[in-house]
C-alpha cells in the first residue's frame, strides 16, 4: 500500500521543480510584453 502523504510530497517536489518555473517564466512573459 502506497502513503497518500509520501505522493503530495512527491507531487509538491514536481510542482515546484517543472510546472512552477515555467508558469513563472510564462507570467513573466506576459507582464513584460
């Protein structure tokens, strides 16, 4: 049996190293234009 709590660690560690940089990068962007 897999620990729910173990995944949103995991999942949080994947937010914050892939989808935050580049949803930052893309707001960046768009605040710059």
């Amino acid at each position: 049996m897999f620990n729910l709590k173990d995944w949103s660690s995991v999942i949080r560690r994947c937010i914050n190293g892939i989808i935050y940089p580049i949803t930052s990068q893309i707001v960046y962007t768009i605040c710059t234009i």
